[in-house]
C-alpha cells in the first residue's frame, strides 16, 4: 500500500510508524520538488484555485491506484478539492490527529511562559 503526501511538512517518526502499522503503509510519496511549492504556498488572491490544482491532480492520477492513501493537510480550499478528487480515483484520503500539550516553559517577574506541544495520535479518514 502507498501513502501519498499532499502535505507541508516531512512525517515525523511517530507518524511514520503509524502509516507503517495501522495503515500497512510499505510506500510513501512525497510531491516531488517542483510541485511542493504548489502546495505549501497557495496564493490566497486567486478567486478559484479549480486551474491551479491541475498539476497536483495530474501528479496524483500518475502516481497513485486505487486504495492508496493520500495524506492531505493544507490551505483548506485547496484540501477540498483534493479530498474529492482522491475520492473520485477511489483513493482513501485521509489527515493527521494530534494531541496538543502544554508546557510551562519558565516564570520570571511574575510572567509565565508555555509552550504547546502537538504530539501524533493517528490518522483520520476525511467523512
């Protein structure tokens, strides 16, 4: 099974092992280079980003077979139209769940400092 990455960030360990246990993950596809900006950076003055996902639908439609995986966190406009795209290439699209932690870094002069920590709890299929 091949997990595909529509997606800003490299998987952290704990989400590695996660779509290699749960999942049955054995594959794992980053955008390649050229198309990564695509995603990370979606201009947000564009009245219609239906033109500007042609090249990430393409990618996908190249790289992917029914019941893969697609691991699809970003722009949220951008995030719905690859949600059902996946969906109509009878791909499982699906996002990462975190627990978030907070943690009380220092107090000095009467100020607290905290920090947040987001730790990987599982994957998620979009419903």
């Amino acid at each position: 099974m091949t997990l595909h990455l529509l997606f800003s960030h490299q998987l952290t360990p704990e989400q590695l092992a996660d779509a290699q246990l749960r999942l049955r993950v054995s594959d794992i596809r980053y955008l390649p280079p050229e198309l990564q900006p695509l995603w990370s950076q979606v201009p947000p003055d564009l009245d219609s980003l239906d033109d500007y996902a042609q090249p990430l639908r393409q990618w996908l439609r190249d790289t992917a077979s029914p019941g893969d995986f697609v691991l699809i966190q970003g722009d949220f406009g951008l995030t719905f139209l690859m949600v059902n795209f996946a969906r109509s290439l009878n791909l499982t699209p699906i996002y990462a769940t975190t627990r978030r932690e907070s943690r009380e870094v220092k107090r000095e002069n009467g100020k607290i400092e905290k920090t947040l920590v987001f730790g990987h709890v599982r994957f998620r299929e979009y419903q």
